[in-house]
C-alpha cells in the first residue's frame, strides 16, 4: 500500500498545533541575528526535576542538578552528566574582545539511494547526499558596545566561515556579479556547481547609547525563527521558509530601541537580501520590527522588509514573518511562525510564496532534549524553490544530545512529500524522479 505522506504530515502538523500558542527564547550564544531563538526551556536547569515528579529531586529554584537514576515518564534511559563550564581556545580580553568559534560536520543521507553532489536537493544547505562533510569552520571577534556601563559605546563583530554550508552562507544578492564573499568556492562540480567555499556573513560596527544602540555594515537578518549558524538550532537540516523564503544577511544600517518595557523596536535602511556593501543593483528596503513579551512564558516577534529589489532581482519586494514562542513549563516548549512573501512588477504576474512552520520541544535533562518539526511552504509561482508551483511538506524529528558544554550530537529523520498545484506534475526529489523522499543525517557541533 503507499503510503499518504501529505496526509501523515498534515496529521502531525495538526497534532504539534493543538498546543497553546508559542514563546519567546533567549538570545542564542553567538549571538547570531539580532532575534536569536533557542526555544529548549526548563523550569530550574534540569527538566526532568520538576517536569517528571522525581521523589529525589530538589525543589525548583535549588541547585537542581542532574537525575539520570530516577524514572522519569519512561525517559531514564537518557543519561544526564554535570556540564560545568565551556571551555574556549580565546575567550574574552581585558579590552572587552570575544574571539570564539564552532567546527560542525556531519552525513546527510535518502533513502532513494541517490549518491551526488546534488542527490538531496531541495533539502536546504544539505544537498550534497550521503557523503560526509564538514559543513561550518566558523570564526567571530566580538566588541558589544556597552551602553549599561558608559553613556555612550561603540562595538563590532566580525564572522568569518568556510565549509559546505560556505556557498549559501555567501552574499550571492549580486547574482553573476562577484562581489564582496560572493563565488568564494573553493571546491565546485564539473559543472560548475558549487560545493565548499568561504563567506564572511557579518562585518558590522555599532554604537550605543541609553536604550539606542545602531548597527552599520553585513548583518544577519532579523526575520525569521532558524538562522544560519549551527548552534543556535535544534535541527540540522533547515525549513524551506528560511532557505528559499527569507534573507540570510542585509547591508545597510538597523536601529534598535529597547526603552519601552517589555518591547524590542528595530528600524532601518537596507539594500535588498543577502548582500553587503555593493549596491549596484540600487536596492533600497525598509528593514524593521518588533518583539513583546506578552507574559513571562509567551513572546511575539514580527519583522518585514519591503521596498525596492533592484536591477538584478527586478521589481519590489514584500516579505514578513511573525513568530510566536511560548514556554509550556516542565521542560515542553511551542513555536509557530508564519512566512509571507511578494515580489512585484516583474514579467508576467506578481510571486507569491508562503507558510507555516510548528516546533515542539521536550528537554528531558541537562544532556538531552527531543524536537519535532513539521512545516509547509508553498511555492504559489514556481520563483523560489524552482520546481514550479507546489507546496512542500516535510516533517522532521530529531535528538540533541551534549555531552558536556562543548559538543552538540543532533541526529534527525525528515519526511517530505510535494504536492504540485495547477497542474505541476514535478517531481523535485531524487534528481527528479519522485515525489517523496525520505531523508535522515547526523550531525557534530564542537564549540571553542
């Protein structure tokens, strides 16, 4: 009998979306966009002391510790282990500077048993099918500029990275024109294809001042729930709607006010998506948004950039998103966002594109944690994804497992099916030989 993927996504999506809306969640460690999420939530430190009843188990608000000997829901057969603190190779200077970085490889792998440098397309940053790779070689320096301490500071930040995940980390914006990061490849196919190469996503420098503080240069967007570097996501495949919906990087200037409680303001100037001091093609967006607490356990963030796309890319652009995060208490933890995009007065008529993605997150100790994804996105014209117009569904599951504060094991399992609209009969998996597919990978994250 074969089986109705569309149908099983779609029951899972339902099942992730009967939670209560979503949360907010701390900045990520490295800092990576300015909206940096890690939704994993407990309620003092290990999950399973309160969430599972443990009779050995402190109250919350001691330290709590880890339990690795108490049943908790059937789950005590994930052994926990005392983190302690992360080690790194340079740390911060008497200056305020904070030189760090990650190594990341991994195997992504169908089970289509197609083996090419393209064989798991269009599955995001993870193309390259069952071989493996080193993804991200990653590099920061980082002055924040301190406004709580001076009334007035500057800082920077400077990423510098190289791997698979090089080439679409890269500012590819200007299209054929080779500027800034963009074709920095350093290995590519007989065919030109691009496989490993290096990129600098952020050079910027801000200043601070009271509840102000201003960023000019390369920067990671604000839009969006999953961000380009490995750490500060659960999974390690990425979601159509952050690939193919949404800008990885901008250049221009963003102004952030914090001095309204409870409330994030951004507004700025920048030139289109993923590009960086160049604006030949004369882009010209409005980047901007806000993020509210709307109760210590639930927080609302939406961003949008509209305006002029330029030359190359031709027309104007539309694209917001809204992420909803909240903390369900006992280590559990809801995300839902919504993408929508639009591009206009180009040839023929206007590109819509759209979804929604859920997250559901159990941490089940210090050690552990357990994610499920389940997303749609809909390629309403055929612009973005380039198997003309459908929807995409996939669902994906997976483990995080760190063994201690400086390694992140995230193994996963993704479910995809697509579902051609006006009467597309593509067929984008497997090199264009099905319809389905079933991926799985694992991954390593080292820290330092």
């Amino acid at each position: 009998m074969k089986m109705d993927w569309k149908a099983a996504m779609l029951a899972a999506a339902m099942m992730v979306g009967g939670s209560t809306v979503a949360s907010a969640q701390e900045a990520g460690i490295y800092d990576a966009s300015q909206v940096s999420y890690n939704a994993i939530a407990s309620d003092c430190g290990c999950a399973t002391d309160v969430a599972c009843g443990c009779d050995a188990a402190p109250a919350c608000g001691s330290d709590c510790g880890c339990y690795s000997d108490c049943c908790c829901g059937g789950m005590d057969w994930f052994g926990c282990c005392e983190h302690g603190d992360a080690w790194t190779l340079f740390g911060e200077n008497d200056c305020g500077v904070t030189i760090g970085g990650w190594v990341s490889a991994g195997y992504y792998g169908n089970f289509r048993g197609v083996n090419t440098n393209n064989g798991n397309a269009p599955v995001a940053f993870r193309q390259i099918s069952n071989a493996p790779t080193v993804n991200q070689v990653w590099l920061y320096a980082e002055k924040a500029a301190d406004a709580e301490t001076y009334c007035f500071d500057l800082g920077y930040r400077v990423d510098a990275m190289w791997g698979a995940d090089g080439p679409d980390t890269q500012a590819f914006g200007y299209g054929d024109r080779y500027r800034w990061d963009n074709q920095w490849n350093s290995a590519t196919t007989n065919a030109g294809e691009a496989l490993y190469g290096s990129a600098i996503p952020q050079a910027y420098l801000t200043a601070a001042w009271g509840d102000w503080e201003v960023k000019v240069g390369h920067f990671y967007t604000i839009i969006g729930y999953e961000v380009v570097t490995a750490p500060d996501n659960f999974f390690y495949s990425y979601a159509y709607t952050m690939n193919y919906g949404e800008p990885f990087t901008h250049g221009g200037i963003l102004a952030t006010y914090s001095g309204v409680e409870d409330t994030t303001l951004w507004g700025g100037y920048v030139q289109g998506w993923d590009t960086a001091f160049d604006n030949w093609e004369a882009q010209a967006t409005f980047l901007g948004g806000i993020s509210r607490d709307l109760s210590d356990s639930t927080t609302f963030t939406w961003a949008v950039n509209a305006g002029d796309w330029g030359k190359t890319n031709g027309g104007n652009i539309y694209m917001n998103s809204f992420v909803l995060t909240h903390d369900l208490g006992c280590g559990y933890s809801y995300v839902f966002q919504h993408d929508l995009g639009v591009q206009t007065n180009i040839p023929g008529e206007a590109a819509y594109w759209y979804g929604v993605n859920q997250y559901f997150f159990k941490e089940i100790n210090d050690c552990w944690s357990a994610g499920i994804r389940a997303e749609w996105f809909c390629d309403e014209d055929g612009a973005r994804v380039g198997n003309g117009s459908g929807s995409y569904y996939a669902t994906t599951i997976g483990l995080n497992w760190k063994p201690n504060a400086n390694v992140i094991v995230r193994p996963e399992a993704r479910f995809e099916k697509f579902d051609g609209i006006y009467g597309n009969g593509a067929t984008p998996y497997a090199e264009g030989t099905h319809d389905d597919c079933v991926f799985y990978g694992i991954d390593a994250i080292f820290t330092f």
